[in-house]
C-alpha cells in the first residue's frame, strides 16, 4: 500500500522528532515549506513556545524579488539576526519530515551564514 506524501512526512517527522528536542537555550529550529511560500521558527519544546519567527510573508521580505530558493536564503539570514537579538546562538534543526534539499536547505545555508551554529 502506498502511503500519500502527506503520511511519508508524517512518518519521517515522527522519527526526527523523538531525537530532535529544542530548549531555552538551544532551541529547535522548525522549517514549514508550502508550495509559495516558506516559514522557519526557532521553539521552545520544554515551555512549548516560540521564541523567534520569520518567514517570506515578512514586512522585510514580501516585496523582495527572486526565485523561492533565493527567498529561502533570506529568510534564514533573517531568523539569524532576530535569533541573535534574542540572545540565541546555537540551534538544533528540524526539517520536519522534508528532504534536506533545496529551499530546506537554503534556509540552513542563510541561517549558518549569518553565524547561526547547528
């Protein structure tokens, strides 16, 4: 039986999430792709909040011109800073069920980029 993509990312992120746990002061870093835009946040697992967001809906972003990958960059540039001002240095990254590939992966390089540490 086949499973739809939907259940797949499920699956895979049920599996990534028993290892995958974000503190207060490493916090984990959650990647949601849809098929326009992209969000990351950094989160809080033990007190269950988000700390930091950003994502290409942004006041910073929406008006910015390129292609999704090039968005994605930016917007992982963009968590860094705010992750930053925030007084975060270090995080643990969710893909949350996606392929480290592509946008996923844009997001990573911008943030690591900007001196997020992973």
């Amino acid at each position: 039986m086949a499973l739809s993509k939907l259940e797949r990312r499920t699956r895979i992120k049920r599996r990534v999430r028993k290892v995958v746990r974000g503190t207060a002061e490493r916090p984990r870093m959650s990647i949601f792709r849809s098929n326009k835009e992209i969000y990351a946040q950094l989160i809080d697992d033990d007190s269950g909040k988000t700390l930091v967001a950003a994502s290409t809906r942004d006041k910073e972003l929406a008006s910015e011109k390129g292609t999704k990958s090039e968005k994605s960059i930016k917007v992982g540039k963009l968590i860094a800073e705010k992750a930053k001002k925030a007084g975060i240095e270090t995080v643990c990254f969710d893909r949350n069920g996606y392929l480290y590939h592509g946008r996923v992966k844009s997001v990573a390089d911008g943030a690591r980029e900007a001196g997020l540490n992973f």
